[in-house]
C-alpha cells in the first residue's frame, strides 16, 4: 500500500463530519489555509510561501507561515536561526505544545511563523501508528484565531510542504482549505502533477471534502528561453483558469535573499521578483473575494 494511501485508511468518509470545527471568537472568521505543495524538489515552494506571505502582510493582512518541512527553509530564510527554535512544527504535531505557543514573529510586520526542526523527520516514524495520524495539524490549527482578542488574528496560514507526498503533506493538505501549487517553468514541469491532482482527490474524499486547488503559480519564468513560454502555454492549456496570471520570473535577487535570512521583498522591494510576489498576493486576495462571493 502507498505511503499516501495508508495516512488515509483509517478515515471512512462517515467520521468526516465528526471531526472538530475551529470554535471561533465573535466575528473573527477563521483564517484561510493553503499548503504549498509539489512533491518535486526545488520548484519554489518555500520561495513562494516566504513572499506571498510578506506580500500579503506588506498589504495589510496578517499572516501565519507553518514551515512543515525538515529542511526548515522557511525558516531559515526569515532569519529564524536553529537557536531560535525551541519550539517547533514538531512538538505541535506531536501534540506537546499548542500552535500559538510555536508562533514566533519575524522582522516583517504582520508576518509569524511556527519554526521547522531535524525533528520533523521522525514524525512519520513516531506518530505514523496513532489514529489521528493524518489531522494533526488541522486539530492544531483548529483553536488559532480563538484566542484572546489581544493575540493576533491570522486572515491567511501559508503552509510550506516538503518535497514529498508523505505523512506531513497530507497533513497539510487535510488542513487546508486550498492547494496553492507551484510549478517551475521547466521541461519536465507537468510531470508529477497527475500524482498530485490524485493525492488531493483521495484527501478530499476521505478528510477535508472542501478542499481545492486554489491555483497554479508558475515560478522561474527566463522571458529569454523560449522552453519557458512554451511551459507556460502548455501548462496553461492543461490546468485552464486554475493557473494564476501572475508568473513568477527567474530573478537573482530571490535567490540572494535567503543567504540574508530576509524576503526579497525587504532585500530589494523594487526588483523584478518582488513585483511579481506582489502582484501575486493582490491576485490572491482577489480569489478569495470572489469565492467568498460564490
Ligand atoms: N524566482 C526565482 N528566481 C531565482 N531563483 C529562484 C526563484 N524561485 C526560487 N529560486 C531558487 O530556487 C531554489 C529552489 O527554490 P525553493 O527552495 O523555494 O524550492 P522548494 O520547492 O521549496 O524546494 P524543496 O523542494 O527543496 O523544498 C532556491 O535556491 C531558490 O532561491
Ligand atoms: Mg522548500
């Protein structure tokens, strides 16, 4: 049995509509969740989660990143150094600590994160047997905007996902209430996808029905390598309206500004990579309107 499929097994459809609501506090709405997520390695997931969430902040809204993998490069590319994370992702899923006490800010106001450490990587190991395996997070995250009113109230949680569809991920995605999937504008960008598409189809059915893809952000675009143009136009094609019209360009700055443990938006606001985080963040804000509309 898949790695996929046995996180999921334990969950008939008819628990589905036992499982907790967040309790909310009058008129804080809940926050919206999207898990970054491609189980290829190295398309711009963390990029994306680091400054969409700064853009988003930058805007006005507050923002939660969960660095969900090992790797910690969220975190560590918002200068959240090791020494900085006694609290981590891990403690939260292994259900020591609650979310909230996870939180640390960054330098970026509005913006928070909950810190990834090595620890992460036992996670399957360790809790991979319990029965609630797979809603860990989404039980973590159910409290968030309950607290008391002098705590900040998250309107967006970014979820950085590791480059896998294990455990972590699924518990992701059973968290979330949409998948923001970021493509690399590369030859081989649409392989894998169909995995994907799968893995969100078999969450839906078995743990978070609601769940959707919000959209497809394709990163690394080089306007001066006609392979990227034909990437977007193909897919384009393939995924229709679901692809965001914001493309993210291949911009040395973005690559630089991790080393600094700053978002590109706060090492170089005018570059060309930070434009387009921003007009991403304002598209998204955008979709949200109209689905809350819908
Ligand atoms: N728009 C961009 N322009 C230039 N470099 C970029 C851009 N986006 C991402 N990169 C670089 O590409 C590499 C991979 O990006 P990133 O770490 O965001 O991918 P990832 O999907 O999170 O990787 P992993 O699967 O390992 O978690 C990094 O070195 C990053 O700095
Ligand atoms: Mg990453």
């Amino acid at each position: 049995m898949s790695e996929v499929a046995s996180s999921l097994q334990a969950f008939p459809a008819a628990e589905i509509s036992s499982l907790p609501r967040a309790p909310q506090l009058a008129g804080v709405p809940p926050p919206r969740v999207l898990a970054v997520a491609n189980q290829k390695g190295g398309v711009g997931k963390t990029t994306t989660a680091i400054n969409l969430g700064t853009a988003l902040a930058a805007i006005g809204e507050d923002v939660l990143i969960i660095d969900l993998d090992p790797q910690g490069n969220a975190s560590t590319g918002l200068g959240i150094d090791r020494k900085s994370r006694s609290r981590s992702t891990y403690d939260v899923l292994a259900g020591e600590i609650a979310l909230r006490d996870a939180i640390v800010p960054t330098a970026v106001p509005r913006l928070s994160l909950a810190p990834s450490t090595l620890d992460l990587t036992g996670f399957e190991l360790e809790i991979g047997q319990s029965h609630d395996r797979a809603l860990r997070l989404r039980n973590a995250l159910a409290p968030l905007n309950a607290s008391a009113p002098e705590q900040a109230h998250y309107a967006y949680v970014l979820i950085d996902c590791p480059p896998s569809l294990n455990l972590l991920t699924v518990n992701a995605m059973a968290a979330a209430n949409a998948i923001l999937v970021p493509l690399q504008c590369e030859f081989f960008a649409l392989e894998g996808l169909s995995q994907l598409l799968k893995t969100v189809e078999s969450v839906r059915e078995q743990l978070n029905p609601d769940l959707t893809i919000h959209g497809v952000v394709l990163t690394m675009y080089d306007s001066r390598n006609n392979l990227s143009t034909q990437v977007v136009a193909d897919v384009r094609q393939f995924m229709g309206s679901k692809v965001n019209d914001t493309v993210i360009p291949r911009n040395v700055r973005v690559s630089e500004a991790p080393s600094y443990g700053k978002p590109v938006l706060v090492y170089d606001l005018k570059c060309s990579g930070s434009e387009a985080y921003l007009r991403l963040a304002t598209e998204i804000i955008q979709r949200e309107k109209e689905l809350r509309a819908a």
